[in-house]
C-alpha cells in the first residue's frame, strides 16, 4: 500500500500595490500627498513616505496615510511610498515630484488724489503674465479685485498697503505689498 502523504492547501495573497498623487508643487507652499494605493484583498496598515528633502531633517519623513510636506527648495525630489498590509506584504512606489519657485509678483500704480480712481497696472516687464491663472488685489482700503489692471477710488487721504497676489497655471503663489499714499486734492 502506498503511503498516504499528507496535503495542505496553501494560500497566495497578493501584495497591495502602492500609488500616490499630489497637489502641484511650489516651493514655499506645503504639497498634500494622497495614498491611493490598492490593497488587493488585504488591509494596508502601514505607509512609509520619504519625500527625497533630507534638509527638512525629520520633517523628511512621515508614517500618515495623506500627509503634506512643505519642500526647503525648487527643483526635483525623488518621493518614495512604502505600504504593508496586514499579511505582512509590502509595495513599494516611487515618483520624481518638482518642486517650481513662486512667480515675481510686481505692479505699477499712478498718483492719486483723493476721490479720483488710481489706477493699477501689473508690471509685464516682471510679471509673465502668460502663465497666470489668477489676479487678486488688495487696495488697502477693503475693496478687491480680480481684474489686472484694476483702479480704485480711495476715500479718504492717507497711507494704505495694496497687495498683489498672483496664482500661476500650476497652482503657485506669489505677492508684493507696496504703500500707496493719497493725496489730498
């Protein structure tokens, strides 16, 4: 009689397969990184980012599911993702994320009076204003703008601090303040 050999049934798990995404970067502003990683029958506990910014001392890495990194300069990172599931499986995922400096931001005003519209110019000679998305001025005096070239009508004489803020087309932000006096008339 043959022996009887004794058989087990074996299980194949498959690892999670790791995936991030993340908001356009600019240096200055924090960047929000998302897990989007899929975990293929298991339940991924675990998430190890390195986000390639050893400048940023501990801040360089992170062990949150989403976290956000604020990078200390322009260029490219080279950002790692490690996920583990509760099997003890892992994936690993990494992606090159660039880092763009924030926009020159300058503009131009002319004199004014009180009660006559001072007029706001955005200075092209600074400024690419191909790649703006977004206009937002601060006249100092509680009126805004979106427009580039705005004007404003100031009430009463004085000293005020207009700013200009700038989003370009991929997201980064960039701003002056400048005083502007009104004269009387």
């Amino acid at each position: 009689t043959a022996a009887s050999i004794p058989r087990s049934t074996v299980s194949i798990i498959p690892s999670p397969t790791a995936l991030f995404s993340f908001t356009q970067g600019c240096f200055g502003q924090s960047t929000q990184f998302t897990d989007n990683s899929l975990a293929n029958g298991g339940t991924i506990i675990s998430w190890n980012w390195d986000f390639g910014d050893p400048s940023s001392g501990t801040f360089n890495h992170s062990t949150q599911q989403n976290p956000s990194h604020m990078f200390t300069a322009s260029g490219d990172f080279i950002v790692s993702l490690i996920v583990g599931d509760i099997n003890g499986c892992s994936d690993t995922i990494t992606q090159v994320v660039t880092m763009d400096d924030p926009p020159e931001v300058a503009f131009n005003y002319e004199a004014a009076c009180l009660g006559m519209p001072t007029l706001f110019s955005v200075d092209e000679t600074v400024v690419d204003i191909t790649n703006v998305q977004e206009f937002n001025w601060d006249f100092g005096d509680g009126n805004t703008s979106t427009i580039q070239n705005p004007e404003n009508t100031y009430a009463t004489i004085g000293s005020y601090q207009v700013t200009l803020s700038i989003t370009t087309l991929s997201g980064c932000i960039g701003m002056v303040t400048e005083t502007v006096e009104i004269n009387p008339l």
